[in-house]
C-alpha cells in the first residue's frame, strides 16, 4: 500500500535532510577530573522515551572556573503501538533506562554512586521511587527496587528544561 501523502511528504524531506549528517560532528574525548558529574535525562511520552547523558567537569583556568559539558551517550526507543502502559509507567520506565545507563558510564569512567544524577520531569514517578513496598504494585516495584538501589540521585526538572522531551513528544505539543 503506497503511504499517505503527508507521511510521504514527511518522509522525504527526512530523507533529504540525511547528507546533512556529514556535517555533525561530536568530540570523542570527553574530560574527566574529580569534580565530573554525569546528567541523565530522562523522559516518556506519545513516541516513545528517552535517556540522555552528559559528562559535566569543572576545569580551572587562570582564576577562572569553567564547566565543560560532553555527551556521552542517548538511548531512545519508539513507543509501541500495541503497548498498554500509562505515561506514568512509560516515565518510570524511562527512569529505568536511564539507570542502566548511569550504571554503564559508571563502570565506564569509574565514578562514584553519588556523582551520578537523574534527572526526570515526572513527578509521579519520582513519588513512586519514595514508596514503601507494601504500597506498590509487583511491577512498580521490581523498577522502583533497581532505581533506589542504584545509589544515584534523582532530581526533578521542569519539562521546558528536559531536553529529552524532543525525542518523546510530537513537535506539535509544543507550539504555542
């Protein structure tokens, strides 16, 4: 079956944007000192979610304290059209990923637990991680039990600021 004309038409000015990926370029060193903290980001929306993460190092020059931040890594994956979870779910298990990729880059960079943050715009989620046992469901639970024991600190950030929210959303949710 031929694709409707708007996808068709979506579809190929995506495909003439491509050659402009020649022109990206991303540094591979990424600087490391005692004072390098990683970001996660996290969100889940309508698309699917999303996990960014970015290597933040003051660096000292002169008098003068600068912060240099790098990427170090992205996982997005498209949301499902047979899935059946809630948003809510979806920002939990977003959370989730964004974890397992703290976890990643800690083994990768060796740093400390407590040098690693989590940064999501979902307060349900982040209300669950404070739950006892007793007050989640299995899967909740089995989620929030990994997150907590993680070590990593999760912080809350207004949606405006969560970059990740590009990747998860249609960019029609966001125009004025």
């Amino acid at each position: 079956d031929p694709l409707p004309l708007e996808l068709d038409n979506e579809f190929k000015e995506w495909l003439a944007m491509l050659p402009d990926l020649d022109k990206i370029s991303i540094p591979r060193h990424i600087p490391l000192t005692d004072s390098s903290t990683i970001h996660i980001f996290v969100d889940a929306g309508n698309l699917g979610t999303c996990a960014q993460a970015i290597v933040r190092t003051e660096v000292k020059k002169k008098n003068k304290v600068e912060y240099v931040t790098s990427f170090a890594y992205a996982n997005c994956r498209i949301r499902s059209v047979t899935t059946e979870l809630s948003i809510p779910r979806l920002e939990l298990q977003a959370m989730l990923t964004g974890v397992r990729v703290g976890q990643m880059l800690q083994k990768a960079f060796d740093l400390e637990s407590h040098r690693i943050f989590i940064w999501s715009d979902s307060q349900v989620s982040l209300a669950w991680t404070q739950k006892s046992a007793d007050e989640l469901s299995p899967w909740h639970l089995n989620r929030v039990k990994i997150i907590t024991e993680s070590g990593f600190t999760l912080r809350y950030i207004c949606s405006e600021a969560n970059n990740c929210i590009l990747n998860t959303h249609d960019a029609t949710d966001h125009k004025d």
